[in-house]
C-alpha cells in the first residue's frame, strides 16, 4: 500500500564537527484509507453461518463516539418503545432492545418461544452482536465466542433488517455515511483533552546560539520538561551574560491550540450526523444560534414522528408477517403526555 511521505525516522547528519539533529513528526499514514473498506462489504462464511460485513464490534463501540449519534438513536428507541402496545407478545423492555440493536447494528432478531401446539407464546430479544445468520436457509446461530457456539431451534427467530445494496443476509445501519464525521468529531475532542491533560503548549523551537555551555541548556532542557503536566503555562527566564541579540530565538511550528478549528469541526460533523439521523436539533437539546430559532418543538415532533417513527413501526410489523399473526402491535399515536 502507498504511504505519504514524513519527516523521516529520527537521524543524525555531522557537517564541520557540529551535529544536526532531527527528529520525525510522527509515522508514515497510508495513501488510502479506511474509507475504502465500506466499499467492499461481503459476508464470508466458515461451513456454518455466515460472518456480518461490518465489525459488529466496533459499531458497538461507535454507539456513544459522539453525542448527537448515540442520542439521536435513543431518541427512536424511546419514542418506538412509547408507541409498543402493551397486548404485544413481547415486553417494553425487550423491544427496547430489539430497536436497540436495530439502529446501532442495522440487524435485530427475535427469539420465538411457542406452547405446547408449536403456536408463539412470547417473543424474547437475541442480541444481534452474537446472532449469526445459518448457512442453511431458516438457520440462526447464538455466537458469544467460537467455541460456545449454539444452534437456535429450527424456525424460531425472526430477523429485521435494514436492506444493504452489497448483500441480502445482513442488514447495515443507515448512518454509515456519517460515521467517519462521528469518529472526527470525537478525535478533536480526544485531542483538545489531551492537549490541556498533557499541558506541553509551547508548540514551538528554542533555538539558542552564541556563548551557552552545557549545563546551561541542561538547565534549559529541565526547565522545559517542568512546564509539561500540573503546574503548566509557567513563564520561563533566561538569562545569557555573553549572549548576543538573536542569540535565543522562539521559532513557533504549530499553534495547535489556537488554530485547530475546534469548533469549526464540532459542527460541521454535528450536521453530518444529525443529517443521517434526520432528527430535528431542538429534539437533542441544541441551543440555536444567536438571532436564530428552531421552531415549535411540538410541531416538530409531530413531523419527526410521522416522517421516521411511523416508518420504523412498519419494519417491525415484517415480524407479524413472518409468523402469520399480528405479535407486535402499536398504538395509534404518541403524544407529549404519553
């Protein structure tokens, strides 16, 4: 795979008896990205089922990378969960579960447990992150690991999936277009936290010249490394008897903490991601800019519920499809005093 060049590895040139020394800026980044993985999703299978496209785990671990991502998705699962009729064959709480697993993985499944005459009793959630789709058409594996893997019982769960343009087993999750301003948005707060945690802000060269013996820039050097962690942003004094002007020299190389764009990147990825989730802003608590206003959060609702809720309701009832029986009901309509 092609990389990018970099300052290269750290490396020593002597020219006229002084030393240059240079140090490198970090390790080479390949050329392409992790953005080329989405495009080639396949499910591969070992004889027995068949393996999801995507890392179940890490979208497990994407769930709570930012805000507006986890909370959108909470946003349905609470609103679905509201809008459950109680004469349904499964519990509020597994439901929740199942939508759950529904918007973070693009896949839920359900567990059919029948009576005595083989008719369904009670519909139990199956975690999506360890069910696995059979080899052989109807079968469904429960995958916590290799070794404890079990076959369900035959004809006794029931996927819902969200449909992907690759492949038909598995479902995906329909904000994968965002994912990558998710993880941005969480690398800048990652990297504004460790920026302050670290406290090394100086981002820049001392470069020192004329009469500096050795344990003077030994004592440079200390002092220096005192200004890292607690007890940062200390002025520091140097003071050079025989120096010259120009002698030392602060050559600044990076103003990270002034030109980073912090929030410039928070909300252009908040966009990205409110986009694909398409929930208005004043349902996930944003405060609207200064002059500006979102609305009535009332009629907002109303729209939000008719334009997103409405049709999730519709890929759930797949499940009375499946089993010929209306097993998950809804109520009619869901409102702010619900």
């Amino acid at each position: 795979m092609n990389q990018l060049p970099t300052f290269g590895a750290s490396a020593t040139r002597a020219d006229a008896g002084d030393a240059v020394q240079a140090f490198t800026f970090g390790d080479p980044e390949p050329a392409i990205g992790g953005r080329q993985l989405l495009d080639m999703l396949e499910c591969w299978h070992n004889g027995q089922w068949y393996e999801p496209p995507l890392p179940l785990d890490g979208l497990a671990r994407a769930f709570r990378v930012s805000p507006h991502h986890s909370s959108a998705i909470m946003l349905k699962r609470n609103l679905l969960v509201a809008s459950l009729d109680p004469k349904s064959l499964i519990t509020r709480a597994e439901f929740g579960k199942m939508v759950q697993d529904y918007l973070v993985f693009g896949n839920a499944y359900v567990e059919v447990k029948r009576n005595t005459f083989r008719d369904p009793l009670r519909l139990v959630h199956s975690m999506a992150r360890y069910t696995r789709r059979g080899v052989v058409d109807g079968q469904f594996w429960w995958v916590p690991g290799i070794k404890d893997a079990m076959l369900f019982p035959p004809a006794s769960v029931v996927q819902v999936m969200q449909p992907d343009v690759n492949q038909e087993i598995y479902g995906v999750p329909e904000y994968l277009s965002a994912l990558q301003s998710a993880l941005l948005n969480e690398a800048a707060t990652l990297f504004r936290r460790r920026y302050y945690l670290n406290g090394s802000h100086a981002g820049y060269i001392l470069y020192a010249t004329g009469e500096i013996d050795s344990k003077d820039t030994d004592a440079l050097k200390e002092a220096l490394r005192q200004s890292k962690g607690p007890g940062n942003f200390k002025n520091l004094f140097v003071h050079a008897p025989n120096g010259k002007e120009g002698s030392i020299k602060i050559m600044p190389i990076a103003e990270a903490g002034a030109k980073d764009e912090f929030l410039g990147i928070k909300n252009a990825t908040q966009a990205d991601v409110m986009a694909a989730h398409r929930v208005p802003p004043q349902l996930l608590g944003i405060v609207p800019a200064q002059g500006s206003a979102f609305g009535n959060p009332k009629d907002a609702t109303a729209m939000f519920f008719e334009l997103e809720i409405y049709p999730l309701q519709t890929a759930f009832l797949e499940i009375n499809d499946r089993l010929g029986m209306q097993a998950v009901k809804f109520l009619e309509r869901v409102t702010a005093a619900a």
